[in-house]
C-alpha cells in the first residue's frame, strides 16, 4: 500500500466557524486547479458544527508535499482557526515527516489488509 491517507481534525475556535468555512473553500479551489495527483479531499463537520474532518488520500509524499506547497499560507491561516491534529496512514517519506515535524501527527504503518 503505497497511498497515504489523512485523516486531518480541527477543533474550531468559538466565533470562527464562518472564517474557518470560507478558508475551507479556498482551499477545496486550490486543489481543484493547483493539485495534480490528490485522490480524495473531502470535508465533513460534526452536528454542532465545533469540529471538522477533513479525508484526504494522496499516491505518495511526494503529492501531499506538493499539495501543501500549493495550500501556501492558506495552511497556516486555518490552523489559526482551531486547534488541529492529524492521523497519517501509510509509509510517509522523511523529507514529509521533516516538512510536518511542528504539526501534531500520528504515524499509522499499514500491517496488512486487501
């Protein structure tokens, strides 16, 4: 299994749900016309609207390394919105974990599965 899945949560800071949404679709646009290789991009928030999730699948590091270089300080923006954590699944390069060394993530090597 050479993808890599994401799984990227953020806890939204009160009173910013409408930044943090508009920031979310400038983003999506980024990918739609930037991103060449992201297979899934998908956003989900929870009833309340306090907390989103956003999937995210790319064939290698080398295509997540090029999406965050295409977000640019998008990235940096909705972090400031929420408090942010993410959960990596697969075989990420070292230049991907040195690139997200400040973020909170946490590494899931695949073991076995279809």
């Amino acid at each position: 299994m050479s993808n890599l899945q994401i799984s990227a949560r953020f806890q939204i800071h009160n009173g910013k749900l409408e930044a943090f949404k508009k920031l979310a679709k400038e983003c999506l646009s980024v990918v739609k016309t930037k991103d060449k290789d992201t297979l899934q991009y998908d956003w989900y928030f929870d009833k309340e609207q306090t907390e989103c999730v956003l999937r995210e699948t790319y064939p290698d590091s080398n295509a997540l390394l090029a999406h965050l270089g295409n977000l640019g300080d998008l990235f940096g923006k909705i972090l400031s919105l929420g408090e942010f954590s993410a959960e990596v699944y697969g075989q990420p390069s070292e230049e991907l974990l040195n690139a997200t060394s400040g973020l909170k993530i946490k590494i899931y090597t695949f073991y076995q599965g279809l």
